[in-house]
C-alpha cells in the first residue's frame, strides 16, 4: 500500500531525521520525556499477586501492587537495554529498566511508545563496568514533535497496520513450529521404527524405547565407541575466529540438535598454545554440560575447518564402523535419548547439569545392520531438505515483514508518509 507525503518539508538538520514536514517540531528527548528508573525488587521479597514485573526484557513474574499507571512504555536498562515493551495495564519495573507513563510525558503515550522504537537506544551504553542505556545520552536525541492531534492518529495507524503484520509474522512463526514439529515426529518414528510399515515389531523390554522391529538389536554406545575426547578451556574473545585465527567451539554449537562450527570464539594470541582436540569431521559433537534442557545436546559434524578446536564442555565422539554416525546423531533428537540422559545426568545446581563419560557410554539404543542405518539417514536427510527449505523460505518471509514493520513505523512518526487520512480504528482499540 502506497501512503501520501506531506504537501510542505523542511531540513530538520539531524542527519538521521532528514526532511520533516515543515509545521513539525524539532526538539530533543529530554524536553519531552522522563524515564523513570524501576525500582529494586528482589524475588524473595515479592508478595502474591497478579500486577506483572517488568525487567530489561520484558514481563519476569507478577507482584502485589504497580509502581507505574496503566498505559507504560517499559524501556530496557541493563542487558537487553534499549528494548521498547508496552505494558497496556501498567505494572511494576525493576531496577533494570525504565519506566515512562502519562506522568512521565506531555505526548501521546502510544505514539511515544512507536517513536522510542526507532531510536536505536540500545547504542546508547553508558559508561560504566556493566554495559546499559544511558539515559542522559537518550535524552540528548533530536526527535520529530507533530501535533497531539497528529500523533493520536499516527499512534491509532501504527496500531492497525503493525497488528496485520505481527498477524502475519505469529501465523509463518507457526507454520516454523509445525516444521518443526513434523521433523521430530519424522525422526521419532524412522529412527526407532525403520521404513517399513509392514516390518513385525517385538517389544525391546525397555520402558523408554518400546517395540522396536524384531530384527533390531539394542545395545550400549560402548559397543560401538572408538573415542570420546574432549578440548580445553581457553580464553578467547566472544568474536569468530576468521580463516587465520584459532576458535573454540561455543556450547551452543550444537542448540538444536545440529552442529554449526561457525558458533566459535576467537581464542587470544596467549592461549593459542594451550588449544587441544581439533574439530574432526565425521564425528558427534556432545555437550557434557548445560542447563537440563541442552545438557547432551548433540550434533554430526559435515564441515571441519583446521583452525577450530573444542572446549572442555563438548566431547567429540568418534564410533567403530559398527554404526553409521549420523543415524546416532538422529538417534540423539529422540525421546529415548532425552529420557537416558535426565536420568542420568547431575550437579551441585538445577539450572547446571553434567553428564558423565560412564553414564554416556552405557546410554542404550536399538539400531538394524549398518546398511540398514544407512537408508534410513538418507530417507531423512532427504525429508528434511524439503522441511528445511520451507523453514528457511517462511523465516525469509518473517525477516522481510519485520524490516518492513520497522521501515512502516520509522516513515510514519518521522513525517516521510501522511497517515492523518488513514486513521481508521485499529483493533481493540476505541477512538
């Protein structure tokens, strides 16, 4: 859809701005804006009730009574500082954020809300120990004033066209989730129950795996190990390493249940010496230690660059020709891999958990001949070629509605686009 420009613009002499529309003001921030600091909460000390928290990122628990009105523009401080969250019915925000209600403004609150987002205030780190938004730099930011009656308009635009589009974006969002979904399911079934629908099963008398086809045989991964290695923790910067730098694979190499060397870290010059377990293709990649949801995440290894070594939180584990490696890669995304490893898995804190090599090597999987691992690796990775281009053709699409809900509001709260003839209502909203 096509919007109308304004008849009349003037040089608003911020380079970011541009041309404005020329009865528009130009003025900063802080001439028109408080943002208040949150106040500290901390979790033992709040009282029951159903008044949300708000922190850098958004809602983290509910509380006995607000601090700020209802509407609130919650802005983040510490951590993911800059991050805009409105809050419709108020709440409580906590010292890691700030807080701007119709106290705290003489503008339209909502309108407000769309103009912060543009800002990029999370560029704006104070300069202290723990990187933040200043708010004395935010304030300093040259921002485009309309009318009140203007921005009442532009705020009820902005709300009907960006609840089409996050419409949009929660429906593809979904349609990822079922993918998704569909390749668990796909592997659950073929990984456990081969191709053939037809093949007589036998019971495994193993609670946690079932029937399995008569001619599948269980066994322990120590039966087919050949190797189970593990790297060194260095120091390194939080950056890539680049062709000629030395990396060391992050934990989150293997988030999802695939293996991405690109998630590395720079290791720095005095370390490079102390780097040991260089990646290996051909191999799977284990994390022996992560929060209970990713501990014994796992993933197969297709490309290995010379230059990147493993941590001491990853094993790199190598099998005897006995097995296939990737059909134990899938076996690893199911729900009889995942129930081994809560069982045995431990540590001194609930949200750190470790598994053992021992308990590792005794995990128990059925599995056919190797040829017949073989087909069915290749009966899924085929599938999940298709599956997976769908997922990335929809996140493509999701990225394009997001750059465009950002350029949406950006040309309407800085005057590059009349709205003031499309102020229809929008949704759940009264005007």
């Amino acid at each position: 859809m096509n919007f109308p420009a304004y008849s009349e613009y003037k040089d608003s002499g911020v380079e970011w701005l541009g041309m404005v529309p020329e009865y528009w003001q130009i003025s900063r921030l802080k001439n028109y804006v408080r943002m208040r600091y949150g106040d500290a909460l901390a979790s033992d000390i709040r009282k029951s009730g159903d008044i949300p928290v708000y922190g850098s990122n958004g809602p983290v628990g509910t509380h006995a009574r607000p601090n700020t009105r209802a509407p609130a523009i919650i802005v983040g401080r510490k951590g993911s500082h800059g991050k805009i969250v409105w809050a419709e019915s108020g709440g409580f925000v906590i010292d890691t954020a700030y807080a701007i209600d119709n106290s705290e403004t003489s503008q339209n609150i909502r309108w407000l809300y769309y103009l912060l987002q543009i800002l990029v205030l999370d560029s704006l780190s104070q300069d202290t120990g723990v990187p933040g938004l200043s708010r004395d730099k935010a304030y300093q930011l040259h921002i485009t004033i309309p009318p009140k009656k203007e921005q009442e308009s532009i705020a009820n635009f902005l709300d009907r066209e960006t609840a089409r589009i996050d419409k949009l974006i929660a429906e593809k969002q979904n349609f990822i989730k079922l993918l998704k979904e569909k390749r668990q399911a796909l592997i659950s079934h073929v990984v456990t129950k081969g191709l053939n629908p037809n093949v007589k099963m036998k019971d495994s008398g193993i609670e946690w795996i079932g029937e399995v086809p008569v001619h599948w045989d269980d066994t322990k991964i120590k039966h087919v190990l050949k190797s189970v290695t593990s790297g060194t923790s260095v120091n390194a910067a939080d950056n890539p390493a680049n062709n000629d730098q030395i990396g060391v694979l992050k934990t989150s190499a293997v988030y999802g249940g695939d293996f991405n060397y690109r998630k590395n870290k720079t290791v720095i010059t005095e370390e490079v010496d102390r780097v040991t377990c260089p990646l290996k293709k051909g191999t799977l990649i284990v994390s022996r230690m992560n929060t209970p949801e990713l501990v014994g995440a796992a993933g197969f290894v297709d490309e290995a660059p010379s230059n990147i070594f493993l941590p001491d939180r990853l094993w790199q584990v190598e099998f005897t020709g006995a097995v296939e490696t990737k059909f134990i890669h899938y076996w690893t995304l199911t729900s009889s891999y995942r129930h081994q490893v809560k069982l045995s898995c431990d540590g001194t804190s609930s949200t750190m958990q470790n598994i053992s090599q021992d308990a590792f090597k005794n995990y128990v999987f059925t599995a056919p001949i190797r040829d017949e691992q073989i087909e069915i690796v290749e009966f899924v990775n085929e599938k999940f070629k298709v599956l997976s281009l769908l997922e990335l053709e929809t996140q493509k699409s999701i990225d394009f509605l997001k750059e465009h809900r950002t350029a949406l509001i950006s040309a309407a709260v800085t005057g590059k686009i009349d709205v003031r003839h499309n102020n229809c209502c929008p949704p759940n909203r009264s005007c």
